[in-house]
C-alpha cells in the first residue's frame, strides 16, 4: 500500500513516458457523465472517497456509486486500473494535479 503522494508521484513519471497527447476523446469515455468523468479525474489526482465527497458535497455513499459506474462501464477491474486508464487517456495529466 501506497500512501496518496507516493502513489501521484510515481504516476506522474509513468504518465511523462506515454505517447503524446490523445487528439480526440476516446470512445470509451463518451460512455461517462461529465460528473464520472470528474470523479475520475478526481480519483487519478490521488484523492481518496472522503475527499471526494468533501469536494462535491455528497455523501461518501454517492461518490462509491460514481466510482463503480465508471469501473463498470469501462470494464475497468478497480481503482488503480481507472487512475492509469485516466493518464493513458490524457483524462489527467501530471500538470493537472
């Protein structure tokens, strides 16, 4: 287990090695809400369920359900998956945090 600032840092160096930029969205991701699609970001920026909740003013129960249904419809197995998926995609960037 990897405490959150470890876990962004060691991403940032992986994302500066991926390919340049996606141009265009992946089709995937037109499958999300805009609020899954923050959530996401949110997630692949290190911040843990609680924060989450904190930021956009729901409960923790509400911010589960806009983890799983990403995770779902992405056919991603579970959080560290989403967070590469996020950089692989260029949803985040390691500017973005």
């Amino acid at each position: 287990m990897l405490s959150p600032a470890v876990t962004r840092q060691l991403l940032d160096q992986v994302a500066r090695r991926l390919p340049a930029a996606v141009t265009q969205t992946p089709e995937a991701l037109t499958q999300l809400t805009e609020r899954e699609r923050e959530v996401l970001r949110m997630l692949a920026a290190g911040l843990t369920n609680a924060e989450i909740a904190h930021a956009l003013v729901v409960s923790e129960a509400t911010v589960k359900s806009h983890v799983s249904n990403p995770l779902g419809k992405l056919g991603l197995r579970d959080r560290v998956q989403a967070v590469i998926y996020a950089y692989e995609t260029r949803l985040i960037a390691p500017a973005d945090h």
